[in-house]
C-alpha cells in the first residue's frame, strides 16, 4: 500500500508541472504576437558596454536647471521693467505679484522636493529666493513703497531664510544665493557714505552665519564668499575722506582672527588649497586695510601690526608642523609680514634723518640692504637646521634684490648711494653665496 505523503507530494509536483507548462503556452503566445530575439536584451547591454557608455551622472541635467532658475529671474526683472513701461498695473500691485511669485515658487518646490525631483526643486527654490530679493529691492529702490530700514530688514530676512532652505535642500547653491545677497544688500541700499557702526557689526553676522553653516555641512565656498564680500566692504568702507578710525580698528583684528580660524578649520577637514589660499587673501587683506588705516596717521603701529601678524602666523605655523604644506604656508606668510614691518620701520627713520633731496634714494638703498641681510640671514638659518623652506626664502629674497638692484636702483638712484647700494650688495651676495655652499657641503655630508 502507497505512502499518503508521497501520494499527495507526488500530485502538487503534478500540479506545478501543469502551470509551468500553461505560463510557457501564455509566453509563447505573446511572443507570437511581440517576436524579440532571444539574447536582444542581453546583445544591446553588451554593445553598451562594449562601447563604453556610462550611466548619467546628472550633472548635465544640474547644470541646465540652474541656467533656467537664472535664465527664469532675469526674466522676471524684465518683466518689471516691461510692467512700469507700459503701466500695466500700479507699483505696489508688481511688488505683491513678485512676492507672491517668490513664495509660489519655493512652495512649489518644496511640493516637488517631497516627491522626489531633488534636482529641480533645488532650482525653483533658488529662483523664488531671487525673486523675493528682486521684488524688495524694487520696492525700495525704483517704486519707493517702502522706507530704506524696512527695506534693508526684510533683505536681511530673505537671506536668513535661505539658510533653512539649503538645508531642507542639501544644497550650498541655494545659501550661497542668500549670502551673496546679504552682501549686496549695504550697497543696493546705501545712500551716502557708510556707517561702519552699522556696517561691520552686520558683516560680522554674516560671517559668523557662514562659518555655522560651514561647520555643520562643510560647504566651505560660503567662507570664500563671506571673505570676498567682507573684504570689498570693508575696503570700501574705510576707503572714505574720513573712515571711522576706531571702528576700523576694532573690527579689523576681529575679521582677521575670523578668517584665520576658519582657514585652519580647512586644514583640518583636509581642504588644503581652500586654507592655504585663504591664509594669504586674509593676511594681504589685513596688511592693505592697516595701511589704508594708519599710513598716514599713526604709520608707527602699521609696523607693529605687521610683527602681531608675523607672530600669529610663527605661532600657528609652530603648532602645524605636523602638516608640511600647512606649515610651509603659515611660515612664508609670517615672514612676509615680518619683512614688511621691518621695510616700513626702515622707511620712517628715512624719513626722519634724511634731507628731502636724497629721501627716495636713501630708503630705496636701505630697503635692498635690509633685503639682502634677511636673505643671508634666512640660508644662515637654512644651513643651521638643514631645512629647504628657509633656502628657499633665502632665494627667493636675493632674486628680488637682484631684480631690484638691475631694474631700479641702477637708474633711479643718486650716484652716492647707487655706488654704496652696489657695493654693499656685492658684499652681501658674496655672503649669501658663501653660506649657501656651506648649506650644500653640510647636505652632502649628511647624505
């Protein structure tokens, strides 16, 4: 007598024989109707990859939604301008339309965003975030519906609010556009001189903005951006008949720490180009606007404001050894700032002791002297403790006196010191040379 359980396993396999034959029958028939060759599917994959076709990175699709959020808003200040051409409404009804538009249009986005089109949310919100700042700007600066303050706080208002939307976005275009706006805003709504009291303390926001913002998602283009618009500001500021000499002052080291801490930061993200680029806008940009700031007032603490600078730097340097091109940078920017403060200290005992007739020559001469000895001095160090960095610097100073000494002294100098500045140099060079073969027998020996 059979088994039950084979019995009954030997009819399900029965049962799923029948309907694997009938889903063969349904497949046949519909290949009937539809023929595709057997290996087609798997022929076209070959062939791509064959020829070596690779999947769509988006970047196409990227760029062509932000050229038509760009392309979108300056159509829409042409359409203002066509608007108050024609007179089609009142100026207070184009205002509303444009911040009416600007919210539809992050709306919109933020409708897209949830289901899933990412990449073209991005671009209608950074479009609706312009359209806001275009509707503000006109309604201050071309319809005059609102006062200059009103103006100004809900400018700052719309760049506050691209700070949440980059992050709803993930995306540092979109608070990129927010800060380069809150940039623009001082001058597109500046009567007049400006008011530094008014001014830096609003940088500085800006700035302490885009280093949270920086921190928290590591977009570090924000700081470069913050740097550009706080140093043309600045400048510009300070730039004045009479700048405010205290305000300067005060916000000028505090910008400058700013800057530096951020520019480490990089570093230690492993932004190297970005920090070492950063290390030297923000030292040229501090030396430029102390000078623009006590040149002629106090020129004695320019130089010493050069040698704090040149000892940030030293210091900084010091603690990053660890890092070779963190290291190599902080230590050149701190002996630029040395060399400067030393050439500007030189230049006002010139200035003092000698005759007017024979000034240019004198401190010309002494700026090449001083130059020459910080180059001797500088492969003396190089020699010492067997590094490339100081020869370099060494280098580097004697070519720039030597170019110095052939392409100007030679021609614009009194004969007096044309003929001193050529001998004390000739000396120098000659020590420099000697201690420099010191270097390369100390190398080869060491080798």
């Amino acid at each position: 007598m059979p088994d039950p359980e084979l019995v009954q396993l030997r009819s399900e396999v029965e049962r799923l024989v029948e309907q694997v034959a009938q889903l063969e029958r349904r497949l046949a028939a519909l290949e009937s109707d539809h023929p595709v060759a057997p290996n087609e599917n798997a022929t076209a994959l070959g062939s791509r990859k064959a020829e070596g076709e690779k999947p769509d990175s988006g970047l196409g699709l990227k760029f062509i939604n932000r050229i038509g959020a760009i392309t979108l808003a300056i159509g829409i200040v042409f359409f203002f301008k066509y608007a108050v051409d024609n007179q089609w409404i009142g100026a207070a009804g184009r205002v509303i339309l444009g911040v009416l538009a600007g919210f539809v249009q992050i709306g919109l986005a933020e409708w897209l965003r949830r289901r899933n089109q990412l990449i073209f949310s991005q671009g209608l919100a950074g479009c609706g975030l312009a359209t806001l700042y275009i509707s503000i700007y006109a309604a201050e600066a071309y319809y005059f519906l609102i006062p200059q303050t009103t103006a100004f706080l809900l400018l700052v208002g719309a760049c506050i609010l691209a700070s949440p939307l980059s992050f709803l976005y993930n995306n540092p275009a979109i608070a990129t556009l927010g800060l380069i706006g809150g940039f623009l805003t001082p001058p597109l709504l500046g009567q007049g001189e400006p008011h530094p009291w008014i001014l830096f303390p609003y940088l500085l926001l800006l700035d302490l903005g885009s280093l949270a913002v920086t921190i928290r998602r590591r977009w570090p283009v924000l700081m470069g951006i913050a740097f550009v618009g706080t140093a043309i500001l600045f400048a510009l500021a300070i730039s004045v008949q009479e700048p405010n000499l205290n305000a300067g002052l005060f916000f000028l080291p505090i910008f400058f720490v700013l800057f530096f801490s951020s520019a480490l930061r990089n570093w230690t993200d492993g932004q190297h180009a970005i920090g070492a680029s950063l290390i030297w806008a923000n030292a040229a940009w501090s030396l430029i606007c102390i000078w623009m700031l006590l040149d002629q007032q106090d020129p004695i603490w320019l130089s010493l404001y050069c040698f704090v600078l040149a000892a940030v730097h030293f210091i900084a340097a010091s603690r990053w050894r660890a890092n070779p091109r963190a290291f190599s940078t902080l230590y050149m920017a701190a002996h630029l700032c040395f060399a400067i403060g030393g050439l500007r200290l030189l230049s006002l005992w010139a200035q003092v002791e000698a005759a007017p007739a024979t000034r240019i020559s004198l401190i010309s001469e002494l700026d090449s002297v001083f130059l020459a000895i910080y180059a001797v001095v500088m492969i003396a160090i190089a020699v010492i403790r067997r590094s490339a960095l100081d020869r370099i610097l060494g280098l580097a100073m004697i070519g720039i006196v030597i170019a110095k000494l052939y392409f100007y002294d030679v021609w614009r100098l009194d004969r007096f010191y044309r003929i001193s500045a050529f001998v004390a140099l000739g000396v120098l060079l000659l020590a420099a040379s000697f201690v420099y073969s010191r270097f390369h027998a100390r190398a080869n020996t060491g080798s």
